[in-house]
C-alpha cells in the first residue's frame, strides 16, 4: 500500500516537473508568424504533393526541369530541402500550406515545445535524467547554448522520424545573423531521423550554404495559383457588382 501511493507521489512530482519544462519552452511569439501569414487560396499549392505539374510544364529535349520535386525528396534520403523565392513569391503562405520567429532562441524553444507536447514521456525521461531542467520557469531561463543541446538530446529519443519546417531564414535579427541558424539547420539535417524544409529568399550566402539541397524557385511554379487567385478574386467582385446593380 505504502509503495502504491509513494509511485502515485513520484508520478506527480514528475508530471508537474514536465508540465513546468514545457511551459518554460512557451513564448509570447510562439505562434505569432504562423497567425500572421494568410491562407493559401482554395486549389493554389497542391502541386507541391503532385508530381503530374511536369504534365502542365514544357521542357526543350534534354533539359532538366527547373526543380526538384519535393515528394521524391520526402521519400529519398536526402535530408534538407530548400525552398526560396522573391519577396511576395509566396514562401511563407507554402510553408504554412505544408504543415518562426525572428531569433534563434525563439526557434529553438518553439520546436522544442512542439516535440515535447507530443511527447511527454520523453519530457519525463529527460526530467528524470536531467534534473535541473525542470528548474526552468521560463524561456529567459534557458541560454541558446543550453537549448540547443536539449534540442538534440530531444531528437535522440524519439523514435520515430520528424520532418522540421523552418520559414523565413533569411529573417533572422541582425544581432545573430544567418551563420548560427544555417549552422543549427545542417546539425538537424545530419540527424539520422530528421528532415528539414526551410524556405528563405534566394540571397547570396544562403545561395552558397543551401545550393548543393534538393530546391525550388517558388516564382517560377506559383504563376498558375496567382492566376486562379486573381480569377476567382474577379469573378467575385463581378458577382458582387451585378447583385447592386439589379437592387
């Protein structure tokens, strides 16, 4: 009786340690960038799951098309894949289709908290394994260093695989720069269970650090989703004016 209600004690001492660690991970930002971009439009982007588009495309003989499709790349080996594009190509409206903010911690508390949400008993593994964590009240309580470290530890006990979605690289503050957060990205892309899709405009050292990954240039595919946007936009407004002009 006496070891029943000890284990039942433990048991929550431990899960209000994991609920502290989680909510230490919580930001006021955390889903401040995901709020803020819009919807994709009804029938824009599913060629991003549709390898058929090649169908719709017209290639000269022998030229190779000017991306590499993403649904080969789910199912390769490959591990990071690259997303760019103008401003206003629609980079960040495909990001949120597919499933951060603008400093590297808030990225790193951001996935942290999204993997251990899921994944409470390895909250309480890592609690019981690493008691100090659970100290933690608040994300100004974790250093980078601190929070990259627990990231992998994170990701070393998951079982199953993840696929990371980063947007906005090229977004990152001017105090940290994109050097740290390309760094993190080719950590990720090199743990045996993760893949990676970020999205950034196509600058110059972001050219030269994510070249060599799977790509595509999301101006050159979205043509066919701003005409359908601007078509259903102008049936709409047509219909509209109809409706008054009969009152």
């Amino acid at each position: 009786m006496e070891t029943s209600i000890h284990n039942l004690s433990h048991g929550a001492a431990l899960e209000k340690q994991c609920d502290r660690l989680i909510g230490s991970l919580k930001h006021r930002d955390m889903n401040a960038r995901r709020n803020h971009v819009s919807d994709s439009h009804e029938s824009t982007f599913q060629w991003i799951f549709d390898d058929s588009i090649e169908l719709h495309w017209k290639f000269g003989e022998g030229v190779k098309r000017p991306w590499d499709s993403f649904m080969e790349w789910l199912k390769s080996d490959q591990r990071l894949y690259w997303i760019n594009g103008k401003a206003g190509s629609g980079k960040s409206t495909l990001m949120k289709f597919i499933p951060i903010q603008c400093s590297l911690k808030g990225i790193l508390c951001t996935l942290l908290h999204q993997l251990l949400e899921g994944q409470r008993a390895i909250a309480m593994v890592l609690c019981t394994e690493v008691p100090l964590i659970s100290n933690k009240d608040s994300h100004n309580d974790w250093s980078v260093t601190e929070l990259k470290d627990f990231l992998f530890r994170v990701l070393d006990q998951h079982s199953s695989h993840i696929c990371i979605f980063l947007d906005g690289l090229d977004e990152i503050s001017q105090a940290e720069g994109t050097f740290d957060l390309v760094n993190l990205v080719e950590k990720l892309r090199d743990r045996p269970k993760v893949k990676i899709c970020v999205s950034s405009r196509p600058e110059r050292h972001l050219q030269l650090c994510l070249g060599k990954y799977p790509s595509l240039r999301l101006q050159d595919l979205t043509a066919s989703d701003i005409r359908q946007y601007v078509t259903d936009f102008l049936d709409g407004l047509s219909g509209q004016i109809r409706e008054h002009g009969d009152l």
